[in-house]
C-alpha cells in the first residue's frame, strides 16, 4: 500500500503518479484522499485503470491489481472501474475489462 493522504498534490501529481504507476502490478491500495484533484486529476487514475479509448491488448494489460484509492465522494465524479479489480482472478478481470469496454 501507498498512503499519500493529505499532501497537496494536484492535478499535475495525479498525472505524474499514474504516469509512474502504469506498468505497477502489485499495488493494491493508495491513498489519495484529501488532495487537490479535480475531475481531470480523478480521470487520469481511471484511464490507468483501464483505458476505455485504448486497444483490447492494452486493456488486457491494464492494471488489475489495484483495489482502492482510498477516497470516496471524489469517485462519484468519474467512472473508475476499481470495483472490477476486486477478483483475486486477474485474467478473469483483463478479460471482463475488454469485454465491458469493447463488446461491439
């Protein structure tokens, strides 16, 4: 886990840490609450979640593994799919990801 609760990061940070977390398989828990996101900020640790914009393949890619971001109202501003993480079976995830975000 990763508690970075209360530090005053903005949207450039929300930018920079999921930049940084992209290819990060084993993070299951980070604490964002209490920043200065935005719904800009909120919507780049979507798109690390899964990309709804990007290729099957890198959706399979995606990251699976994390569950929470440690945050709740700011979530209700956009659509992060952390509750498709919650299987302890990963392929079965990639596979309901590319299936969600790119049947027909």
């Amino acid at each position: 886990s990763l508690d970075l609760w209360r530090c005053s990061m903005n949207d450039d940070c929300a930018l920079i840490l999921a930049d940084a977390l992209k290819d990060n398989k084993t993070l299951q828990f980070l604490s964002l609450g209490r920043n200065d996101f935005t719904v800009k900020g909120w919507k780049v640790f979507s798109a690390l979640l899964c990309n709804k914009s990007s290729t099957i393949v890198e959706t399979f890619t995606s990251n699976h593994t994390l569950e929470c971001l440690g945050v709740s109202d700011e979530l209700l501003l956009v659509d992060l799919p952390l509750g498709l993480n919650l299987s302890d079976d990963k392929r079965a995830v990639a596979m309901n990801k590319v299936v969600k975000f790119h049947q027909g």
